[in-house]
C-alpha cells in the first residue's frame, strides 16, 4: 500500500460507486422507513381497538368458560383468534409495506402470490408463538398478579433464545431452500475461518434469499447444536468475490463467538420487563379509552388487545434504545471482521451493496434514533482507518 493512503479519500472512493440518483433513491427508501414505524403502530392500535370494540373476544371467552372456568383453553382460544383477527385487519398494510413497497424500489422481485402464501405460513407459526408466550404470560398474572411483570421479563429473554435455538432447523427452511456450500474456495474458505474461529464448520449453507429479497445478505443463525453458517445467493448474483466473502462471513461469525443473540434477548427482557410494568399500571386507564365492554381486568384475556396497544406506544418510543443496542453489536462484528480476517476491502465492498436499502450518510441523530445498523459510511470508513493502521504497523515491522 502507498504510504500517502487517505482514509477519507478511500471511503469516499467506495461511496462515489453508486450515483447520486442511486443515493437519492436510497436515501427516499431509508427516511420513508422511519415514517413506516409511526404508522405501523398507528396501524397495530387502530385494528387492536377495532377488535376490543367489537366485543368478539368476549364472546369467545365467555362461550370457553361458560360451563366452567378453564383459564387455559380460554388463552388458546382468545389469543389465537385475536392474532388471526388482527392479522387479516392489518393484511392491507402488510401488503403496502412489506411487499408493495419493496418491489417499487426493486428491492424484490417476489410475485404477490408467493409474497402471500409465505406470509400466510408465517402468520399461522407467530399465531402459535404468540399463543404459547401469552399463555405462559398469563399464567404469570395469575398466579403472581403483583410481580408478574417481572418475571414476564425473564419469560420473554429465555422464550426469544428458544426461538433462535430451533428457527434454524424448524422455521427457516420452511421459507427457504438451503443447500449445502459446493465444494470449491467459498466452501474451503469459509471453513478454514470457521475452524479458526470457533465456529461450527459442518452446516455450512447457501440458501435461495433471492426468493423474497434482493438484499445482500449472510448469517451465522442458531446456538448451541443448531448453529449454521448461511450466505444468500444474493451475494454470489451480486458478484461477491472471496474477500467479500470473508469480510462478510467474519462479520456474522463475530456475532456468534460475541454471544450476541444473547445480548439481544437480555435487551428483549429488559424491554419487556419495562413493558409489562408499565402495562401492570397502565392497564385500567387504556381499557377505559377504548370503551370496550365485559373485560374483567388485566387477567382477562379478552383484554389482551388492550397490552397490545399498550406496547405499540411503548416499542414505538422505545426504538431508539433497541436499535442502539443493536447498532453496539453490529460495531463489534465489524471489528472482529477486521481484527480476525483483516479483509477491510472485502467488507467495504460488501457494505456498499447493502446502500439501497440502508442510506449510506445519515445525521448522526438520524442515525441514533432509527438505524439499527451503524451508517455504511461510518462502516466503510472504519475499515479504510483499519487499512491505514495496519499499513502503519505493517511499516513499523
């Protein structure tokens, strides 16, 4: 490397690959996202209230017990109904924001049937989560209805790893086809890293991400026994070359040796303990708001559309701190790439890919309150000071 080599120049070099019309379109996608959080929850409140007002929940539990009290079934039996309820409501929104709008900025090329039938699938499989974390919720209320919100929290950190634990082997290949890595170098080198690394190197994967997203994309998904190591063919599609590779796949086996889905469930539970508490005191007062007739208190499940708004408020005014926390592990991924595979090109020319759906140079308080990644600016940048300092290093030797 040159010794005149300048940080700045090269992460604006890297920057000045998509043209200004490209940034511009980028830009549109990313602000018009943040817009899709207030009306998202606007959305989730009006179609909760919708439910409490029609009275149908309470119908339904009163038809479960109406012979005698069965607390269980009637959680089954309510919450079931009001996801499935809530979800066709909301159906025409999903439509909008999670098809209609991916596919006009070229960010899909899913037909709306397939866009549809998948999203059938994983409205049924949340039904089900959904069904078994409120009953365990519920449960809590009754049996510890003054500190239920506290251990609802601990509910939650264990319930999410459950999930990451099994959605490896049981939920993801229900959307996708996973195909195991060709022999030949993306296979031979991603093994070798993951050998060196500590990560599981038999479940190494290539999956058709293409099918829903034209997102450049990997993961290092699952714990314990379920780990595996999977990059989308969008990558290969969008010409990633084996420094891409690593740069890329050291990042998300970052995640893994860092423990980071941990993290992110430890924040879930903390969220959610804040959550519960505040549902524990803001209960009476919302369902009063609603209007909604022959709830008989927070223990009711018929009243869970009344959490339900209670949360939308919360996980809305909350964003800013989850998406911190996870912007904090993404910054540490980035630098075990950087430390562990030293690849600072490959990743910068990985991380300019992902600018169509991830505005490159945000404000700094755009980039607090809304990116769950850091900016790929400060990204890119970050690898071209790590370039520097190992050329510096590298001289000293």
């Amino acid at each position: 490397m040159a010794q005149g080599f300048d940080p700045a120049a090269a992460t604006a070099a890297y920057l000045a690959q998509l043209s200004p019309e490209a940034h511009a379109k980028a830009t549109a996608y990313t602000q018009g996202g943040h817009w899709l959080l207030l009306w998202g929850a606007v959305v989730a409140i009006l179609v909760a209230w919708l439910v409490l007002k029609s009275g149908v929940l309470v119908r339904i539990r009163e038809k479960v017990e109406s012979r005698r009290a069965r607390p269980w079934l009637a959680v089954f039996a309510v919450v079931a109904a009001d996801s499935l309820i809530e979800t066709l409501l909301s159906l025409p929104w999903s439509v909008y924001s999670d098809w209609w709008r991916e596919t006009a900025y070229g960010l899909t090329s899913q037909a709306f049937g397939g866009w549809l039938a998948e999203f059938v699938l994983m409205a049924v499989i949340s039904t089900v989560l959904v069904v078994l974390l409120v009953a365990g919720l519920y449960a809590l209320m009754r049996r510890a209805p003054r500190t239920w919100w506290a251990w609802g929290g601990g509910l939650v950190a264990v319930f999410f790893v459950i999930v990451m634990v099994l959605a490896p082997v049981f939920i993801q290949p229900l959307l996708n086809d996973y195909q195991e890595a060709p022999p030949g170098p993306v296979r031979d080198t991603v093994v070798a890293m993951a050998q060196a690394n500590g990560v599981p190197s038999d479940k190494i994967y290539i999956y058709d991400g293409s099918k829903q997203s034209n997102r450049y994309t990997a993961n290092v998904s699952g714990m314990f026994g379920t780990a595996r190591i999977a990059m989308s063919d969008v990558m290969f599609n969008k010409g990633a070359d084996i420094a891409e590779v690593r740069g890329v796949v050291g990042h998300e086996m970052g995640h893994y040796v860092h423990f980071h889905a941990l993290w992110i469930a430890g924040t879930y539970g903390l969220l959610a303990l804040m959550g519960f508490f505040l549902v524990d005191r803001l209960f009476p007062r919302v369902l009063r708001l609603t209007g909604a007739k022959g709830i008989q208190g927070l223990s009711d499940p018929a009243g869970f559309p009344v959490i339900g708004i209670i949360l939308a408020g919360l996980s809305l005014v909350s964003t800013p701190l989850f998406v911190t926390v996870i912007r904090q592990a993404e910054v540490d991924a980035d630098r075990y790439s950087l430390e562990h595979v030293n690849e600072p090109d490959g990743l910068a020319k990985a991380l300019v890919k992902t600018i169509e759906y991830r505005a490159a140079t945000p404000s700094k308080l755009e980039e607090i309150l809304f990116y769950d990644h850091p900016a790929v600016g400060n990204r890119v940048r970050m690898a071209m000071d790590w370039k520097a300092a190992q050329a510096k290093t590298d001289a000293v030797r």
